[in-house]
C-alpha cells in the first residue's frame, strides 16, 4: 500500500527548535521524527511513502536523499504554497502507486498503537475511509455514531459545530492524526488548494463510509508538537513502559 507523511508544517510550537530544522528532523530517542515515522510504515510493508515538505523543505529533501530506505520514499514540494492536509493529499495524488489505499499519519505523532490491526479494520469493514480516534482531552472533538459513522465536529472552546448525520446517541473522541483513504475518494475533494482533510472528511461522510478506529486508553500516544510533549514522550519511552 501506500502512505504519506504530513512533515510540511511550520512547527511554530516546537520554536526555538524549528528556528534551525524542520518539525520532521525535531531529535526524538536520537533519531529525527521523520526517521521514526518512516520505519514505523515501512515495518508494516508500505511500498511506497510520500514526504509533503514546506518549512525548510531543502533539509528534509536533503535528510531522505541521504539515507537508505527499504520503501520508496518520495518527495512532494509545496515549498511556493503551503496547501494544509487536504490540499497536500490532493497535490500528491499523482506519485502514489495507483488503486491502492494510503494510510496517512503526522510527523509529529508517536504512539504505540499497531498499524497492522488498524489497517485490518479498515479493510474488514470496506471503509472509504478509517480515522485512528482515542478518548482524550482535547479542545476538538469528532463525534461518531452507534455504528462508528462520523456524523460531527465539534469544538468545545468556541462552542463551533459541523452536524452531517442525525444521530440519537453521539460518541465524542480525538482524532490522533493516523488515518486510511482509499484513492477514490480522493476525486471527490476538488481541486488542488489549501484545506484541511477533517473538513472533506465531515463532507463526504454523508454519502461514504468514513468511521472511527478506537484505539484505547491504554495505547500510547503522544502529539510532539511542542518542546513539553516532546520531552514528555522521551521519558516515557524512557521509563520502558
């Protein structure tokens, strides 16, 4: 199958780290993210990984150049225009090998959920697409029906909400930025431009079978997108748990 890696991000939260590097080559146990997150897809036999790259794009260009891979990584470039994770799904479209699903994950993730159970799920249930969500605290919340349909998007700091199915009973999870598409679904997006890809999600939910994977509270996972988290997930890993 096929996968990408969203490294295009500014990293604003990791300052004054990403004032030198990319968030993708942010040090984690010694190794960039960027290293971890490919190995982690390679060590579930993806074929090939597109890299999106904005934010210093030279040294991550350079950083995969440099190294060996077992998959074949490749590169997309919105260094002229930053396109969000929709748009930079959509401007890849054209390097992933055809009529195979992706599986998407940030470069700013670390968990320990397995990826093979999580792809078995979404093929099982013949999803269009398959959401990793976890029961965490969050100022933003997708929320899912009895049968784990997504139906809704809710943020409970500004009080915003997104309701694209009606549904009696609604369970609210954080989605944790790991997600399966079959490539079908990306014609149905629009044009190149920058959006983000829970909005298309929440449209297309309407009319295709996008639902959650629940990982558990007992997984581990950690957005190291700030210097504290990072930290965080170093001792935990650390600590051997």
């Amino acid at each position: 199958m096929n996968a990408m890696i969203f490294a295009a991000g500014l990293g604003t939260r990791l300052k004054p780290l990403t004032n030198q590097l990319p968030k993708a080559l942010a040090p984690f146990q010694g190794k960039p993210l960027l290293w971890h997150a490919i190995r982690e897809l390679e060590g579930i036999g993806v074929e090939r990984i597109v890299v999106n790259v904005h934010h210093f794009s030279e040294k991550i260009i350079q950083y995969v150049q440099a190294n060996t891979w077992q998959s074949e990584v490749l590169i997309s470039d919105e260094s002229d225009l930053l396109l969000e994770t929709g748009g930079g799904l959509l401007k890849a479209q054209s390097l992933f090998i055809p009529n195979k699903p992706i599986i998407i994950r940030n470069v700013d993730i670390v968990t320990s959920t397995n990826l093979e159970s999580f792809i078995y799920s979404h093929r099982k249930n013949k999803n269009d697409a398959t959401l990793m969500v976890k029961s965490r605290n969050t100022s933003r919340y997708l929320c899912f029906n009895d049968e784990m349909q997504l139906c809704a998007w809710k943020n409970i700091k500004t009080n915003e909400q997104i309701e694209v199915i009606k549904a009696e009973n609604k369970v609210d999870l954080a989605f944790s930025g790991i997600h399966i598409i079959e490539p079908g679904l990306l014609n149905e997006m629009g044009e190149i431009r920058p959006f983000s890809i829970i909005e298309a999600y929440l449209k297309l939910a309407k009319n295709h079978q996008i639902k959650g994977y629940d990982v558990g509270k007992d997984q581990a996972w950690f957005d190291v997108g700030t210097i504290e988290k990072l930290e965080e997930a170093e001792q935990y890993y650390k600590s051997g748990k």
